[in-house]
C-alpha cells in the first residue's frame, strides 16, 4: 500500500501513527504541499480534492483520514484500537465524527492562519480569522477537557484511532498558537499519546 502524505499535517500524521501501531508497512511519497505538488495532474486523478492523505492499495484510491484509518484496521482485525463490540465502536465513531465537525475546524483556523498562510506567503493571521477560532475553541475544548476527567483515554481503557485523530492536532500546538494551555486534562493527555511508540515514530523529521 502507498500512502501519499505531507508529514507535518496532522491528517497525515494520524494515519502514519495508525500504521505504525498496527504494524502494516506503507510506502510513503511526500507530497509537498508548499510546491503546490497536491495541484499537479498526476494528483488530481488519485485525489480530485486535491489533498492529502490518500492511500493507493492496488487498484484502490482511498481519501479522507478517518476513511483510511479504519481501512487500515480492517486489515488488522481485532485491534485494541477498534473494539469488536458495538457499542464501543459506536464510541470510538462518535469522536471521530466530532472531530471532523468541530474540532479538526476550531484547530485548523490557527493552522491555517500561523502556517498554511506563512508557507504561501499570504500575508498574516487575519484578527477576525483567530477571534473566531478562539471562540471555536473555547467552546469544543471544554467539552474533551470534561470527557478525559478521570480518564486515560478517550474510549474505554486503552488507546484507539479515536485518541491518534483527536490528538494529532496539539502536535502543531505551540507553532500554530492553539490557545490551549489552560485546559489540563486535553494536556496530560495529550502527554501520553507523545509517549507512544507509533506517536514517536509518525513524527515528522524536519518541520515546514
């Protein structure tokens, strides 16, 4: 399986800790996001959104992060990253989703606005753009920091694909300015996943 990918990106850098976890090689192609490599025709065809991951296995074109991190347990049924009990996985989903729907945007305001702008040369943060992704975030954190009391994990007693998705956004915290020191329970967290091997070795080796 061929995973294209641009490493600093925390939708990359999920799936690639995923793999690690599970134990299934990929081959990897970088795809440099600051070239404008994502808008080449060749890309276009694998990825008509132009974005990045997207996975190739055979004749199998797969985008969208959270789609090729539970392809990618497919492969490896049984996993304690995603339970075989219903309930459970309806768990694990419900955080996935709202990672998607709320916090992969209140996060990626500051991504955009302290880095994707910077390697494009678009000028700086927009006041207006970061009042906004605080607002965001001070309304989505309260709710994880709430969920992790008492908590190692988001989902039951061990990691899950839900803790590599929600938790590949505070690698950028401090370059993207995440406004999120107060909240001590996402931190501690957040801590432990950094312990991981699959954390450790998904991590990009140069940064932008």
């Amino acid at each position: 399986m061929k995973l294209y990918h641009f490493p600093p990106s925390p939708n990359s850098r999920r799936v690639l800790a995923v793999a690690y976890h599970l134990g299934i090689p990929l081959d990897l192609e970088t795809i440099e996001l600051p070239k404008g490599e994502h808008l080449k025709p060749g890309f276009i065809k694998l990825n008509p959104n132009h974005k990045i991951p997207t996975l190739v296995d055979g004749d199998f074109v797969l985008w969208e992060s959270s789609a090729i991190m539970l392809y990618l347990l497919s492969k490896k049924p049984g996993s304690s990253l995603y339970s075989n009990d219903p309930k459970i996985q309806a768990d694990i989903n419900r955080w996935l989703f709202w990672n998607i729907a709320h916090w992969g945007p209140a996060c990626g305001v500051f991504i955009y606005e302290y880095l994707v702008k910077k390697f494009r040369n678009l000028g700086g943060p927009d006041p207006n753009e970061i009042k906004r992704g605080e607002d965001l975030v001070h309304l989505f954190a309260p709710v994880l920091n709430d969920h992790l009391k008492g908590r190692q994990w988001l989902v039951g007693n061990d990691v899950t694909v839900a803790d590599y998705a929600v938790g590949s956004f505070l690698d950028l915290k401090e370059v993207a300015h995440l406004p999120v020191d107060k909240y001590k329970e996402i931190n501690r967290w957040y801590g432990d996943i950094e312990k991981l091997d699959a954390w450790k070795k998904s991590a990009p080796a140069n940064f932008m």
